[in-house]
C-alpha cells in the first residue's frame, strides 16, 4: 500500500484539486472541501489516483508504448477513479462534483472525461457495475 499525503490549500477552487508526484503522491484539495458540494467525491477521485499510482504506472506504460497507448491509460484512470467516488459516496454527490468541474472543450478532455457530464456520469456507472 501506498502511503499518501493530504495538503489542504486555503482560497483552492474546487476544480483546481489534483494529485502529483510519482514515487510519494501528494492530493491537493481545497480546504473546505468536505463542506463544498461534491468535493468528498473529488477528495476519493484524486486518492484514487495516488492510491494506485496512476502517474508511475502511466510514466511505464507512456515510455513502452511510445505514448501511442498513453491517451487510453489516461481515459480508463479517470473511469476508474469516477467509478470508486460514485461507489463510495452515491449518486447524488457523484452528480455535484461533476457540475463542480467544468466540461471539457478539447478533443483530448472529451475523450478522457466524456463528453459531458452526463456521459461521464453514464462511463463511471457501467464501469462501476462491471468490476467494482
């Protein structure tokens, strides 16, 4: 297991919290985020990439593929990461975070995040239902 470290940051916006670091991740939130909407739902979102390295495993899988397979591993750690906050805090907090966050533009974002929030609310229930 991982050992994953907390910073809670003063004046963060919601949609501005993200994991780094590689070998000892760190999840960055907005301090009063266990009282925003949605925002217990984004907490286990980024845990869940620290938790399973996401970043190391993606840095191994980007390197061996040539990053040809590297837009697929981003993708499928975003499904899993929104499939573990539906399953740990239900629908109705999985349904604020997402219209916490804005939706995405670019090609890439639509394709890692879906194409609204109602798409990626839909790929996390039936990746839910499937494996977790």
């Amino acid at each position: 297991m991982t050992a994953v470290r907390v910073e809670m940051v003063q004046g963060m916006k919601l949609h501005h919290s993200h994991t780094r670091g590689v070998l000892s991740p760190v999840v960055v939130i907005p301090r009063m985020a266990e009282i925003l909407p949605g925002g217990n739902a984004i907490f286990i979102h980024e845990f869940t990439h620290a938790r399973e390295l996401h970043a190391l495993k993606g840095l191994f899988i980007a390197v061996l593929s040539l990053g040809v397979l590297y837009p697929w591993w981003r993708r499928r750690c975003e499904i899993r990461a929104d499939a573990f906050a539906l399953k740990s805090f239900g629908k109705s907090e999985f349904l604020a975070m997402c219209e916490a966050l804005p939706e995405p533009t670019t090609k890439a974002g639509k394709y890692r995040y879906g194409n609204d929030r109602f798409d990626r609310v839909e790929r996390a229930w039936i990746y839910m239902e499937e494996n977790l």
